[in-house]
C-alpha cells in the first residue's frame, strides 16, 4: 500500500498503467529509500520507448533519464582491440524494443595479454583479455631485479596482434621490505608506509598465482586493510568458479586446494544439468563447471494484471516450483473478497489464476465525512453498486449510497420506509413514522407500498 513516508532502506515494488512500463527488464520493478532518495528512481515511460542496451565492450551516449524514446538512435563506440561486427554499428529504438543489438568483435590487430616475465609485473594497468593494436604495457621489475641499463621500467607494445619483446629482469641486492606481507610473490610500488587509497599491483613467483583471475592482480589500501587481500597461491590450487543461479561451499580464504570438491545447490527453479553437482580442482582448473538450467517445472515470470503490483518480491527470470507470488491492487481497486492482495503459484510451469482488479469505493467510519452514517466498519462498494444506510441523527433515517468512478454519491438523511399496506383509502397529509393506525380506514385491496422521504408520500400502486 502507498505511504506519505517510507523509513531508510525500506524496498518497494511498482508496476506502470497500460501503455507503459519500468525503466528495467520486466513488467514490475523494486526501489529502495537510501538516504532520503529513491535508488533507482520508479519511473514509467511510454512502452515504445526503449531502455538502455547491454553491449559488452562498447560505449555509447547515455540519456540523463536512462531511457530511449522510440525511433531515437544510438551509435556505439566498441572498446580497443574490439570493432563492430559487420560494421554495423548504429541502432534504433522500435516499438520499445532495439532494432537489433550492435556485437563488438576482438579486432584481427589486436593482441591477447601480454607475455609474463620472471621477477617482473605490469603496472598502471589492471588485467583485460584484449588490447588494442599499438598499446603500450609497461613493466616493472621486483625489487632487487633491474633491466640493462639499470632502470627497473621497460615497455611492451602490441603490433599487428604480438607484443614486442619484453624485459629481461635480472637479480642485483635485494633491499629489505615491509608490508603488504605476500607470500610467494611480489609487488610494485614498495614502500614502508602506504596512504589511503593507494593502489599496487603483484604478481607470483614460478609455481604459484594470484587468488584473482590473470596473472597479475591489483589491490588498494582501504583504511588501513588492503582489499582484496593479496595472496599468491599454489597454482594447482583453484580459486572460486563463477557458477550463475548457484551457490556452493565457500572457504575463508577465497581458494580451494588441489584435489577439493565442491557440489551445487542450484537456486530455486534450476536443476544441475545432467545432474552434474560436483566437481573437482584439478592442477589449478576445476574438472568442469557446473551449470544450472532451467527445471521444466519451474515458471517464468507472473503474468501481468491491470492495476495490479507484484509484492515482497524484486523481479526474476525463473520461479522455482510451487512458489507463491503475491500482488497488490492499485489504491481505489481491490479482488474478489473485499481485500487489496492475492497470491499466485507456480504449478508444473504455469501460474495459476491470477486476481482481477475492479474499481470500488470506501467508507470509513473514521472519515470525517462519513460521520452522519452508522458503519459497523469499513465497508466497500463495486463500481455502480448502490446500497442504504442508516443516519445517525435518528433511527427512522436513512440515506442512499452510490459508487460511481471511485468516489460515492449520497443521497440526503430523511424517511425512506417501505410498508406494505392493503388499504382503499389514504389521507393527504404529512406522514409521521411509526405510521399511526387511524391512517388505515379500510383493510381492502389493492396493495400500496408507501415511501416517506422528506415529509412528502410517494405511493405506487403494485
């Protein structure tokens, strides 16, 4: 339900009216209050405008909104070392959805990473995959290791898909050092003392490797702890393998020695796949990784339901069997049963009947307004649904209440008796309630149904 205020850190969920939609995948979304701000912002767009594209190694210009109206146009820019495949580099915004979506492909040019050199380690550059054609790498060797013409710095550049020769670092007197203590390896720059944020960069001795992926690894002083750790490791040892929708045994130490297993759980909707859970490190590598897929009688996402929000609940791709969703009805509609929510479930692929959202009035017994009614409670009314209610003032009051586009129209307090009488004759004059008996001169027919409102008798014949 909606809130003048919500405290730090509290989630909510919405969904858009139809014609629109979040500014993330799927047809609801989560915001969380940080800080007196919503992260990220709700927000609702037209649904044929487009959301940001996902396209690994490329840029292109952002919006301040985070959004593409329909037939706008980006243009990407693919990383160095990558090109646009097939040239084709531009796209558009259709019917809320990209044209197609641009693919940066490593450049013939370009070069892998660069060679690893004994006693030496590349500074001012973190570890990538792909280098752009002429980039430059700069090393640095170990302390107590210099390169001819004794300058402890050389470069490497990627030419036509190959690095140039590296250095060759060779040993002279090995100064004393402090901390970061790493065991098995060394680091650049060294010094006694490090200031805060102060990034450095190591590598590992023959026989041992980083607890990161690559063969050299960064890690920055962070009041006063280095993060991530450096560690050198034996490289039959593994280090933690990237299994999406899995969890598993993690170690303290981030790492797992040679001859351990790990076995899977798969998250809920996921099964192994060929019930494959377990594998094993094995001279530095794992015997294979794992992969979670999708269980046959798991459910996508929950339908989509007009005027209604999904609950308690961030949006996923895959639900695991016999989960229970809940939805919200937007304020002013409400389900079957007087109430505001309804759970789903997943039943062997399919959600079941999901709720319908009608319009409908409230009266409360604590609104002002409604202080001339008597109101047991809360009561709700369907769209044009009309019903009576006794007044305050007196016992012989009543009024008529209507629902109409969400909001009641009311008729004023006065009688509004409906008596069966058989009479053959009335007197013209005002009306008192109970109605006394010298008003019935004669029991005859016909039937008169006598309605008293305002002081004036309306009489229809039956």
């Amino acid at each position: 339900m909606e809130q003048e205020t919500y405290s730090d850190e509290t989630p909510l969920t919405y969904t858009c009216n139809d014609g629109r939609k979040p500014t993330v995948k799927g047809w609801w979304a989560t915001s969380t209050c940080q800080h007196g701000t919503w992260s990220p912002e709700p927000q609702c767009i037209d649904e044929k405008a487009c959301i940001a594209p996902d396209i690994p190694n490329a840029k292109y210009r952002e919006t301040q909104s985070g959004w593409y109206k329909a037939g706008e146009k980006i243009r990407i820019t693919c990383n160095g070392g990558y090109d646009p495949k097939d040239n084709n580099a531009t796209t558009t915004c259709i019917n809320g959805i990209w044209s197609f979506v641009p693919v940066c492909e490593k450049n013939i040019e370009a070069c892998g990473k660069p060679p690893q050199i004994p006693h030496a380690v590349i500074i001012h550059q973190g570890y990538q995959d792909v280098f752009a054609a002429d980039t430059r790498v700069q090393y640095e060797c170990e302390d107590g290791y210099t390169v001819e013409g004794e300058d402890a710095t050389k470069s490497v550049y990627c030419i036509a898909g190959n690095w140039t020769e590296g250095p060759v670092c060779t040993q002279h007197a090995t100064p004393s050092c402090s901390a970061p203590r790493l065991d098995g390896g060394f680091f650049s720059p060294k010094q006694e003392t490090y200031s805060d944020e102060t990034r450095l960069t190591y590598t590992c001795n023959d026989g041992r490797k980083p607890t990161v992926k690559g063969w050299w690894a960064t890690s920055t002083c962070q009041h006063g702890t280095w993060s991530p750790e450096p560690q050198c490791i034996d490289e039959k040892a593994c280090i933690a393998p990237d299994i999406p929708n899995a969890k598993y045994r993690e170690t303290q130490s981030g790492w797992y020695k040679a001859g351990e297993k790990i076995r899977i759980t798969c998250n809920g909707g996921y099964d192994p796949k060929d019930n494959n859970a377990t594998t094993t490190c094995i001279n530095g590598i794992w015997s294979f990784v794992p992969v979670c897929e999708k269980s046959i009688e798991a459910c996508g996402e929950p339908p989509q339901i007009p005027h209604a929000v999904i609950i308690h609940q961030g949006y996923q791709d895959v639900f695991a069997a016999d989960t229970g969703v809940q939805y919200e009805c937007e304020d002013g509609y409400t389900v079957e049963g007087e109430d505001t929510t309804k759970s789903v479930y997943c039943i062997a692929g399919n959600w079941t009947e999901g709720p319908v959202c009608t319009v409908f009035c409230i009266l409360d017994p604590a609104d002002p307004q409604r202080q001339s009614l008597t109101l047991s409670g809360v009561t709700y009314m369907k769209e044009g649904e009309v019903k009576f209610f006794n007044c305050n003032s007196s016992p012989y009051l009543r009024l008529r209440v209507k629902c109409i586009n969400r909001e009641t129209v009311s008729s004023p307090c006065c009688y509004y008796h409906s008596i069966d009488y058989k009479v053959s004759a009335l007197v013209e004059s005002p009306l008192k309630s109970p109605m006394p008996s010298s008003f019935i001169r004669d029991i005859r027919t016909p039937l008169l149904q006598i309605q008293e409102c305002s002081m004036n008798v309306k009489m229809d014949i039956l």
